[in-house]
C-alpha cells in the first residue's frame, strides 16, 4: 500500500512501491485518502472550523470545500496516469475517507507493508519526515517503509542495525525480515553489529554463514552512519521500531542528511530463531 496524494514526496513513493513491487512480485496499491470536513459528509449547510496551527476560528464553505475535494481527486488521479504512464500497467486508485490509523488498520494483512514519502504538501524540508508520517512510525507496528525524495529505488545493498539495548530475539527477528527483504529485492545484505553485544562472536559466525556482510561499529551520530551509507554503497536501512536509533533519528533529524530508505520493522519476539531456509543454519536469540 502506497500513500499517494500526488505531492511530490507522494510521487517517489509511488515510484519507489512501484519498483519494488515488481522485484518482488507484489502489488502497489496507491491509497488516497479524502480530506473531507465532517460538516461536508452530514449536508451541514454552515459550520466552523479552528485552524490547527492558528487557533483562529473562521467559517467554512462547504460548497466550496466540495468543489475543492472534487478538483483534488482529479489532480491526484491524473498525477497517478502521469506517473504510471512510464511503467507496464496503470495502478488502480483507492479512494478512502476517514483517519488514517483507522483506514489502514482495515485495509492491511498482516504481511502487507506500507510506503510513504518522507513529506507531503506540507513539507518544507523534503527529507524530514512530516506529521503523517511520524504518526504512522509511531502509532502502528506494520512494516513501513520510509522513502526519501527521488524517483526510485538506489542501487545498492540492504543493512539491518542490530543494537544492544534490545533483546536477542527481536535482534534475530529482524535479522531475519532483513534477510527475507534483501532476497526479494535481488540485493546483498549488510548487518551493522554493536561490538558491545554479548553473543557477539556467535552471532556474526551465524550470519557470516549466511552469505550476511557484517560490520562491527557503533553509531554514535549522524556523521558515522553517513560515513557508513557511503563506504558500503548502502541503499535501504532496516530499523527496529523500538530500537535507539530511530528515536535519535528521528528526534534529531539525521534523516535530513540521509539519501536512503528506511524500512522500519516492529520485530515478532515469540520465535526467538531467526530461520534463514531449509537447510541453513539458524540465529537463536
């Protein structure tokens, strides 16, 4: 599912679910939700509304603001022909109405991921993540995955942070989502390790024997994980919902510096075995 307003952070992510899905023969299925005043949907002839930033009180024209969601929807779906145009087959738009949390909750599986751009309309800084999209890393815990602005996916290969602080069998869950990712879109996996972990050495002998690329550091700020992206041609993050690293990420606005997607997982712990395939060897939590 792909959150598509036809902004320009909608776009490269439509593009990037686009991409993805034919890597790894899924669907792409762009998701426009209406911004329609509840005074709109009950016929209410007059109404008020209180600016969200503002405060202000101010009258709304409800005629207008239907004229105005009209012209937005085609907008939307004439962007969507646009962008489409350039690939084998036109996606379908879904059209909903109501809050987001409630509209996904209902229209995703559980093996379904979400993608989003980083900011929408609203967004003055296209690499920041805007409000919908903080409400959505924080409020749910189905994959989503964060593109930056661009028109696609970038070369390169997938790394999982496994960090201390949580626990072995979410690290070996994640490793495992990372892994099954990395395969799916045809790219080589790098595992970024804190060196201060217990099993450490089993660990990296276990993904070692995976064909996993493991490096060993810490990532103190937003310099070393930059100096990291670029020594190691790395094109997507994988991230712990829960994890350190993201709250600093995001409290601390390293995305602004960061070219890369982040995929962002909330690690099922009841299995403490990462299972990499018949045959292979599992990581244990």
């Amino acid at each position: 599912m792909v959150m598509f307003d036809g902004s320009p952070g909608s776009q490269s992510a439509l593009l990037y679910g686009l991409a993805l899905g034919r890597l790894q023969q899924r669907e792409a299925l762009p998701l426009y939700l209406h911004e329609r005043a509840l005074s709109v949907s009950c016929e209410f002839e007059s109404s008020v509304e209180i600016g969200a930033i503002s405060g202000q009180v101010r009258s709304v024209d409800t005629g207008a603001h239907r004229v105005r969601q009209t012209v937005r929807v085609q907008r939307v779906r004439a962007c969507l022909d646009h962008l489409a145009g350039t690939t084998d087959a036109v996606p379908r738009l879904e059209e909903r109405s109501g809050s987001p949390l409630a509209v996904l909750a209902e229209l995703l599986q559980p093996t379904d991921w979400l993608v989003i751009g980083r900011s929408g309309y609203g967004g003055y800084q296209p690499a920041r993540p805007g409000r919908l999209a903080r409400q959505l890393i924080e409020k749910t815990d189905f994959p989503l995955l964060l593109t930056a602005p661009g028109d696609g996916p970038l070369p390169g290969a997938v790394a999982v942070v496994l960090e201390a602080g949580r626990p072995s069998a979410a690290r070996a869950a994640l490793a495992e989502h990372a892994l099954a990712h990395a395969r799916a879109s045809q790219r080589a996996l790098v595992a970024l390790i804190d060196p201060s972990l217990e099993d450490l050495p089993e660990l990296v002998s276990q993904l070692q024997s995976t064909g996993v690329a493991v490096v060993t550091t810490r990532i103190p700020g937003r310099l070393t994980l930059l100096k990291l992206c670029q020594e190691h041609g790395l094109a997507e993050l994988v991230l712990d919902r829960q994890g350190v690293l993201l709250a600093r990420a995001l409290g601390e606005d390293w995305l602004d510096s960061l070219d890369q997607a982040i995929l962002i997982v909330s690690p099922r712990c009841a299995d403490s075995e990462f299972r990499v395939g018949p045959g292979q060897q599992a990581i244990h939590g």
